[in-house]
C-alpha cells in the first residue's frame, strides 16, 4: 500500500515535470518565432504568437494547481519538495519570457515597413541566438536535472550582457545619425532589452535547476556586466 | 517504412503478456474463491479440496505456466523483431506505449535527441509544441498526425514527424486504445529548409549590399560619357576605379555564396583528418605577398605534426580570414605571430596582432555579416565584412571555438580551438 502511494506520488511530480518541459518547450517556441517575426518583418507571424500567450498562461496556471495540490495531497520532503517547489518557480519565469516575447511581437506590429536597413535588427537578432542558447541548454538542465549544466548557463550570462551593451551604443549611433531612424530604434532597443531580461528568466530558471539537484544556492547577486548607464556620453561621429 | 512495422509487429510485446499474466491470476483467485466456499461444507472438504486442488493444479496451472513462458518467448522474438526493424531504419524512430511514454528507439533518434530514454514521456527529449500536440492529437483520434519542427540553436535543424498509430495486436478485445502504440518517425529536412531560407537570404543580402557599389558604378559611368568624354586621363583613373569596384561586388558575391554553402551544411560534421601545421603554412606562403606590402612580418610557433577532424579548404579559409585581418588592420605593430599549441584537452591557433586593437563593444559583434568596425576604412581595404561572418559558420560546423581577446591599442588576439575528443581512461 504504502509503495502504491510512492509510485502515485512519482507518477505526479514526472507528470509535473513533463509539464514544465513543454512550458518550457511552448516559451522557446513563441521567442523563436518573436524573433522570425522582428527579422522577417512579417505581422502574421507576430500575431500568431500574441495568439499562443493565453495558451502558455492557462498551461502556466494548471501546472501551479497541479504543484500546489501535490503539496497538500503528498506533503513531499526533501529533493521530492524541492522539485514541486523548483516547478513553480520555473514555470513562473517560463510564463514571464512569454510575456516579453508577446511585447517584441506588438513591437513588430508597430514598426512593419518602417526598417530601412536590415543590418538595424541584426544586432538584435545575434542577442537573441545568446539567450535562446541559454533558454535551450537551461530546460535542458533542469530534463535532465544536470547541476553543472545549470552553473554553465548560469555563468555565460555575462556574454549577453556584454552584447546587450553593445547594442544599445549601437542604435543609439543611428538614432543620433538619422532621426528618421528614432522610432524604429527605440521599439528595437526595447526588443533587446525584452531579450535580455529572456537571459535573466534563463539565468533563474538555472538557479532553480541547481537548487533542485543540490539543494543548494547559486551566490545570490552577481556583479553585472551592465555599464551602459555608466558610460560617458558619446560624440556624434 | 512504417507500414513495414506494422506488418512484421503482429502483437504488442508487454501488453499480450500481461493479459495472459491476468488470466493466470483470474484462474488462481477463482481457485481460492472456490476453495473458502468448500470450507464451508465440512464433509466435502477433504475430499473435493483435495480433489480439485490436484485437479486444477494439473490442468490449469501447469496449462497456464506454461502458456505465459511460451508467450513471454514469441513476445521477446517479436520484440527483437521490430526493434531490429527500428534500428534498421535510416531516419530517427521513436516507438511510444499508450501514455505517449518512449518503449524503443534507434541509435539515429538518440543521436538527434539525446535527452530520450526508455520509459520517458517524450516530451523530455522533444519539447516541441507541434510534436507535443500531435503526439496527443493521436493519442485521442487514433488517426496518423504530421507535424514540422524547427530547432534554431546551436544550430539550426528541422524535422519533419510523422506520428502513426499502430495496433500491434489487431484480434484483442477491449477498449480501441488498449494495445495502442505509437511510431513516430523523424526525416531531417534541414538541408530543404535552408536551402529555401538561402535563397530569401542571399537575395537580401546581395541586393542590400550591392546598391552602394552599382549606384558609384554608375556615376563614374555618367561622367566618361559626359564631362570626361574627352579627357583620356580621367577616364583611364575612373576605369581604374570602376574595375576595384567590380572587382569588390564579384567578391561580396563569392562570399555571400560560400556563407550559404556553409550554412547548408553546418549541421554536419566534417570526418576527414587535416594536418593543421600543414594548412598554416600553406595559408601564410599564400598571404606572404601582402605581408610584404604591408611591412608586417608574420612569425610562427609550435609548426609541429598536429592533426584535427576537419575539412582542409575551409579551415585554409578560417586561417587565411583571420591572418589576413591581422595583417591589414594591424599592420601598425609590424608583426603578426601565428602560434600552433597542441595541448591535453584542445588544439589552439593563436593568431595575434599589435595594431590599434578593437574596442570592447565591438567584440562580440564581430562575426555578424556585415559587421565593421569602421566601415570606411575595411571598404577601403577590399573588405566585405563577412570573413569573420564565415569563420564563425565554419568553425560552428567544426564544433570548435573562437575566443577574440583585443584591448585599444594593444592588439588583437584570435583564438581557435578544437576540443579534442574525451580519451577513456584506462582500465
Ligand atoms: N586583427 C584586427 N584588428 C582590428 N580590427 C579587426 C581585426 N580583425 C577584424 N577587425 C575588424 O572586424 C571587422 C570585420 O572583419 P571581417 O573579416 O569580418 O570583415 P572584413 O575584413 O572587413 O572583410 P573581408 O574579411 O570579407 O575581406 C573588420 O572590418 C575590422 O574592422
Ligand atoms: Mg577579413
């Protein structure tokens, strides 16, 4: 009897973790696909993932229920608690990167046809092959609940905020030469930082993919890369 | 393929044995339940306990015994069967039971999906949407499901699923679902995909870039038939201009070109074996002429036998790439070293310049296409800005890195480094 119940309750956390992997799944997807849509300039594209966001929050909220009555029903100790409680919290950021990838499709809705120059979204772009490497490995990590994989994601997160840096010195050099550009480049530069903060989703996800193998902590504040607000103003040319 | 599956797959291989285990048990419960109704007649009991025990004992435990163990035997032959046919299989398979859970694949779909294993919900190795809804879109109907899937990083890779609904044992009773399984077969069209994206791309790009060029072409065109008309002096220098202008598009052109043939085929890797000493040294005979126009002289190090898995003509275009950078963009500091280290867990090629360096927002953008750091100053060199766009597809395909370490004024340093494949350790 009593291995019934071990076998239903690990029946329940598989399910909740087969959960979270294709939350995890419905995220990279919709980011994916933000990032097609701002490339291609296509206001199809966009509004199919606008059109995904009420899915990924009605999954997001069946997984919570699913975790919350675990709790009550199991009362979980130890890694088997930290599990229930690690879902929670990464479907939360799950949900969030969702979020910022329906904000840079509304983005896109607004500046169809208005990008002269493809090289304006490269930049762009490039910053979001960093972060969905880091969403993919990070989800990876936490399938395989594979410690070091998490500490690696973890720790690159400085590459993107090197090259959010970058990006943003960028466009605001063609804001300042073509002030017909600074609408366009202002709804991009807000992309970015929407990918960017897609990066510190990944980067909590990972700390919630190390504390449910380990039990442990990841250091809780990380000296950031981030000096565009520290830099001196630049000169135009 | 898949029908072959089904065909040769008469019947479910776990499934059949437990339903045969079942009936065993039924057989025993029905036995005891017969015996505690005996007990309740006193005189009976002995004789007809006796009597059936021996009976039942005789016919149907040793029947039924026997009956599971020559089931669980033609069970493990089928299976062996059909997992021979699925290892067989060129393309990924994946066989799931009725709770979409993962019973079998081949060696092609844990090479494709590495996190899958057996008794796994395949949503663990396939997160994917699409494959996630059609995986439940069979499940509920029954019917064959098709769904596509595009995987963006590291690199890029579609796929095209097929989920078809097999019922290895056509005769048994019950509920539809009882014996379902499911095969899913993956085909790789990635080359497909890209090839179509190339087109779109190179098209973009190619027209993008070259209107700045066109446009001066014909300017300087304009002006021989008109102002210049009579003047053979300034004809001859704008022709001469005109022709390095040419001469710039056709090469923008074959760069474009080889970046998609690259991108074709990044998802594979390249098996031959090359002598990286060897390629070194034919790239730095090959830019010895522009060194010398540039009073640089490139110095070299650690030039010993040292092999990578790799393609030959396109790391001759990483290292040429590279060197040619540190020669033209660094050709202030003279000097350009070239260093070949073989070490325990990597080869490394170090090529590093004492030029003006490059400033640190612009390091990790240097390998988009079109990226420069002064656009003026790469046109003027015959720049196209997509070298270190290629090297970086190259190399991706070669699974190896490159680390760019560069301060203002005190050089630059390109790295490329090939891990080299984990060596067991010894017994
Ligand atoms: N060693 C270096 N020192 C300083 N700047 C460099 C160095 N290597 C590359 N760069 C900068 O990086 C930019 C991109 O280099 P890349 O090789 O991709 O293009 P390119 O040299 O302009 O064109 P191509 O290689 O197609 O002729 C260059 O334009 C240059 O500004
Ligand atoms: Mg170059």
């Amino acid at each position: 009897m009593a291995e019934h119940i071990v076998r239903a309750f690990d029946a329940d956390l598989d399910a909740l973790s087969r959960g979270v992997a294709e939350l995890g799944g419905l995220a990279e997807s919709m980011t994916t696909r933000a990032i097609e849509a701002l490339v291609r300039q296509s206001p199809a594209m966009a509004n199919e993932v606008i059109a995904l966001d009420a899915k990924l929050d009605a999954l997001q909220q069946e997984l919570e229920e699913k975790a919350v009555l675990t709790i009550a029903r199991r009362q979980p100790m130890a890694v088997d608690l930290r599990a229930v409680i690690a879902a929670i919290r990464v479907t939360h950021d799950l949900e969030r990167i969702g979020d910022l990838a329906k904000n840079i499709c509304k983005r896109v809705l607004a500046i169809t046809g208005l990008v002269q120059a493809p090289k304006l979204v490269k930049g762009v772009e490039h910053l979001s092959q960093l972060v969905l490497t880091q969403l993919k490995d990070v989800l990876d990590a936490y399938v395989e609940r594979n410690a070091e994989k998490a500490l690696a994601v973890w720790e690159h997160d400085e590459n993107i905020d090197a090259l959010y840096t970058s990006l943003f010195r960028e466009l605001l050099t063609y804001m300042m030469e073509d002030p017909r550009n600074i609408g366009v480049c202002a709804h991009l530069l807000f992309c970015a930082k929407n990918i960017e903060r897609m990066g510190d989703h990944a980067t909590n996800v990972a700390e919630n993919v190390y504390y449910l193998v380990t039990g442990g902590k990841l250091l809780a504040e990380r000296v950031k890369a981030d000096t565009t607000s520290l830099e001196k103003p630049m000169s135009a040319q | 393929m898949v029908a072959a599956t089904q065909q040769e797959a008469p019947a479910p291989p776990t499934r059949r044995w437990r339903q045969s285990a079942a009936v065993g048990a039924l057989a025993t419960t029905l036995l005891i339940i017969c015996v505690l109704a005996l007990i309740g007649s006193p005189v009976l009991l002995p004789a007809l306990a006796g009597a059936l025990v021996t009976v039942i004992a005789a016919l149907s435990r040793p029947r039924a015994e026997h009956k599971v163990w020559a089931e669980i035997s033609s069970q493990e032959t089928v299976r062996a069967g059909i997992q021979a046919i699925v290892s067989g299989v060129a393309d990924p398979v994946v066989v799931l039971d009725s709770h979409g859970n993962v019973t079998m694949f081949n060696a092609q779909a844990k090479a494709a999906l590495p996190q899958l294993g057996i008794g796994r919900h395949l949503s663990f190795a396939v997160r994917s949407p699409e494959v996630v809804s059609a995986v439940e879109r069979v499940l509920r109907e029954g019917t064959v499901a098709e769904a596509e899937f595009h995987e963006k990083v590291p690199v890029e890779r579609s796929f095209e699923v097929r989920a078809t609904p097999v019922r290895f044992d056509a005769a048994s009773a019950g509920p539809p679902s009882a014996s379902l399984e499911i095969v899913m077969l993956f085909r790789d069209v990635t080359a497909a995909r890209r090839l179509e994206r190339m087109r779109v791309d190179f098209v973009a790009n190619a027209s993008h870039e070259l209107r700045t060029p066109l446009a001066s072409l014909y300017g300087f065109i304009e002006t021989i038939e008109g102002p210049a008309k009579n003047d053979p002096a300034a004809q001859a220098r704008f022709l001469a201009i005109m022709r390095e202008q040419a001469r710039r598009m056709s090469r923008l052109i074959d760069d474009l070109l080889s970046l998609s043939r690259i991108e074709l085929k990044e998802h594979v890797q390249p098996t031959e074996e090359v002598r990286l000493d060897s390629v070194l040294s034919e790239v730095i005979d090959t830019l010895t002429p522009l060194s010398l126009e540039c009073r640089t002289k490139i110095e070299i190090e650690g030039m010993n036998r040292t092999q990578v898995t790799g393609d030959r003509d396109e790391l001759i275009r990483v290292f040429e790439n590279l060197i040619e950078n540190a020669v033209k963009y660094g050709q202030s500091g003279g000097r350009v070293d070239v260093m070949l280290v073989d070490g325990e867990r990597a080869v490394s090629v170090t090529v590093r310049d004492y030029g003006p360096g490059i400033a640190p927002e612009h390091l990790p953008r240097l390998t988009e296409r079109f990226y420069r750091v002064d656009v003026a100053d790469s046109r003027q060199k015959g720049g196209t800005g997509l070298g270190l766009a290629l090297v970086k597809h190259i190399l991706n395909r070669h699974k190896a890195r490159l680390v760019v370490r560069s301060e203002l004024g005190a050089g630059a340093s390109f790295e490329v480094m090939f891990a080299k494949p984990a060596i067991n350790e010894p017994a």
